[in-house]
C-alpha cells in the first residue's frame, strides 16, 4: 500500500539581487518627481533626467556610499536646516559637495562636508591652523552652512539661485542675471552661469529625487552603517589624543573619525576649550577621571613636535590619475587618514564593489591602518573569492569538505564565494539556527 506520509521539502531561500537595476522612463520619473514632498523647486527636464540616469545606473557605487553615509550626518543636517527654518531637503546638497566627507579637499583648497574655502570659513568662525581645521568639523561647518546659504536666499529669494551662489559666488549668479536681461530663475539664466554651475544645481535636484526614491531603484544597504554614539567632553587644555586613547582603551581611530577637524591626534592651546566627542562607551571613565588624566595627556612640546612628524609623514598625496595595476598581479594598499573606498577605487581604476569583494568587505567602513589588496585591470570581483576559498578550506578523509571563517566574513559572503550555494544551505549543513559566525568557526561547505 501506498504511504502518503507528508516528505519535508528542503527550503532555499531566494538570494536577493543588489545589482539589479530596474527599468524606468523619463514619464516614470517625471510622475514621481510630481509627488516628491519637498520645499525645493524642482521640475524635471532632460538635464536632471541624465543626472539621474548618471546616478542610478553608471555609479551606483557612488550613490550607495552616500547612502551608507547618510546615518551617520542626514540627522545633524536635518536638526540644523530646522533650527534655521529651511528646507529640509538642502541635505542633499552635502552630498554633490562632499559625498558626505567630512575631510573631502577640493581642488582649490576647499575643505570639509560643505566645501567652505578659507576667506568665506572665517566669515562665518571656521578657523584654520596647522593642527585645527574647523571647516571639518560637522556641526561647525553645518551651521556655517545654514546661515550661509540662508543669506543667499535672501539675496535673491530663490532657492535655486542660491544654491547657485552655493557654488560659483553670488557675484557670478548677478553678472548672469544682468546678462540674461533681468531675468530671475535659474534655468532663464542658465545660459549664463559657469559651466561647472550649469551642472551643479541638476545634479543636487537628481540626488534629491534618487534619495527620495532609492528602493524604486534598487538602491539598498546589505549592511547600513550607523554612527558612533558619543558624548562632548571639554578638557580646558591642550590635549595629546594618542594618549587618551592609550590610557582609557578607546580606539585611536574612533576619536579620529568623531573629530575630523583635529589634524595632528593633538589639540592646540589655540583650541583647548573645544568639546572632545568620545565613543559613549568611555565617556563615563574618561568624565569622571578627567582631572586624574589631565596631566597624562597635556602636551608636551616633544609630542606635539612628533605627532605633527607622524601625521605629515602619513598624509595621503593627491592622486591626479589612476594607477593601473599589471594584468594578474596583486598590491596590497594600507588605508590612510581621509581614505575612502571610492576614492582608492578611483586611484587604481577600478570600482568600490570589486575592491568590497576582493577584501570580503560587507560595507563602505574601512579603518586607517586596514591592508586591502588591489588586483589588477583584468581581475574581477570572483579574483579573491576562488582564492580565498581555496585558502581556506580543506577537504577531510571522509570527502567532506570545511571552509575556516575569515575575519569579515558573513554567510551570505561565504554563499557568494560557494557559486550557487545558499545561506539556507549552508546552514542546514552546519546545524546552525542564526546568521552568527565567528572567525577561526569551521564551517562543512561539501
């Protein structure tokens, strides 16, 4: 007789595509641009449609780097722009500034999130010496930001023209406006501005559209980056940051990256009253110990002179070109102050998501000091991940066959190196109920 005891179907989980980029037409986008929530002027025409066409389809990479950046600054730009009474959506103007760097340089010397050159820094209290620059510091330069550009619109009592003046100077944006015969919005004196402004407003107002509607194009984090809660401590005194780093077990790097303004791991006489923002996880041993650290970590005229040795020998040097590396041959790249994933990327002529999977890297979050290895022009994305499976794995007596996990691994990471596998999968054949792994863990892959 027949048995119709029920069999279990083995479960796979669907694998979720990041890189599919869906179709949309230029009515698509114009409908939804219709229905944007914004204060912003903003009406599409074919030179936004290119800039967002540039966004989301030929680099993307770019795009989700700002969006892994957004955690971190969208909600001190959101607080300030509120505080002043602007338009919230001016957020985005950071981003075409910056890509939300807060060490970015220009060209021409400009400097931080919003791209404040030296004269128009002072005007609004960002100072500049050899150890502070205060256009780095994020609610610094946020706040001169907001005021600046809130003189711009009332200047000219339009938004669009003042992210204008943002860009090239109000004097520039006067001078188009007489030359156009008077006329008083962007896009009637768009003839007339300078070339690198007749781009600059339609890529903010595309940004604006694509942060809007980044799921519609399958502009999604596998792994979102948030900040590092922190606390303000203001110590009164010129500050050797190496060494409260040291004393108190907070990481060198955090400090650094929650205060981009200090130059040299040292705070200057010239800056000793300012807020210190540490990893809340020290600020309660750091508060209540202050007066006990407050002679260990003053500087001295020998630190100071070796830190601001130590940073001038490590200062990374602008890059003009790319710097291909030899079909089939490997670097390894040490990261450096101010590094980012698009800007080594661009260095060496290849893309953020190759460098992501040669270096198993599950977000953005690179740290100074890290080694990444860089393949050559004909590598791909697979290069390391055959090689570093074949690396790290071994087959036993019995034919099974074991994968170490690496640090930085994940299982979706481990799937992806696997060619079809999936974490479903992989679980099932290691009895594991969560995602957790842990490196040295052996995983049977066979």
């Amino acid at each position: 007789m027949f048995n119709n005891a029920s069999i279990e179907e083995e479960h796979i989980a669907p694998t979720y595509d990041f890189d599919f980029i869906p179709d949309f037409t230029y009515e698509q986008v114009a409908k939804k641009v219709k229905n944007m929530n914004t204060e912003m002027p903003f009406e599409l025409n074919d030179r936004i449609f290119s800039f967002i066409n540039y966004f989301v389809v030929r680099n993307r990479d770019y795009t989700r780097m700002a969006l892994q950046r957004k955690y971190i600054y969208f909600p001190l730009f959101e607080q300030t722009l509120a505080s002043h009474d602007m338009p919230d959506d001016i957020k985005y103007l950071s981003i075409i500034e910056s890509g939300l760097n807060p060490k970015a340089r220009s060209r021409v010397g400009a400097m931080g999130l919003w791209q404040f050159m030296p004269a128009t820094g002072r005007m609004y209290n960002l100072y500049v010496n050899a150890d502070i620059d205060d256009r780095m510091d994020p609610e610094l330069s946020t706040e001169a930001a907001a005021k600046y550009l809130k003189s711009l619109y009332r200047m000219f009592g339009d938004w669009e023209l003042a992210l204008a003046a943002y860009n090239c100077g109000p004097g520039n944006v006067r001078k188009a406006i007489r030359r156009s015969g008077g006329k008083n919005t962007f896009w009637e004196i768009y003839n007339f501005l300078p070339r690198e402004t007749r781009s600059y407003v339609p890529q903010f107002q595309a940004m604006m559209y694509v942060f809007h509607y980044a799921e519609d194009h399958n502009l999604l984090l596998e792994n979102p980056t948030y900040p590092i809660a922190y606390d303000k401590i203001t110590f009164n005194q010129e500050l050797d940051l190496e060494q409260l780093a040291m004393l108190t077990g907070a990481c060198i790097e955090d400090l650094e990256f929650l205060n981009p303004s200090i130059q040299n791991r040292l705070v200057p006489s010239s800056h000793q009253h300012m807020a210190l923002r540490v990893p809340k996880t020290k600020a309660n041993l750091i508060a209540e110990n202050k007066e006990n650290f407050a002679q260990a970590v003053k500087l001295t005229e020998e630190r100071t002179i070796a830190l601001r040795t130590a940073n001038k020998s490590a200062s990374p040097t602008r890059v003009a070109s790319a710097q291909p590396i030899p079909s089939g041959e490997r670097i390894a790249y040490k990261v450096q102050s101010g590094d980012v994933l698009g800007k080594i990327a661009q260095k060496y002529g290849t893309t953020v998501s190759n460098i992501q999977s040669w270096n198993n890297l599950s977000s953005n979050v690179i740290r100074v000091g890290q080694t990444l290895y860089i393949y050559g022009k004909n590598a791909n994305s697979n290069t390391s991940i055959s090689n570093n499976l074949a690396d790290n794995s071994v087959t036993d007596a019995t034919g099974a066959k074991y994968y170490t996990v690496q640090p930085g691994d994940s299982l979706w990471l481990i799937s992806r190196k696997l060619n079809g596998v999936t974490v479903e999968q992989i679980k099932k054949l290691n009895n594991l109920n969560t995602n957790q792994i842990k490196p040295g863990q052996k995983l049977i892959i066979g």
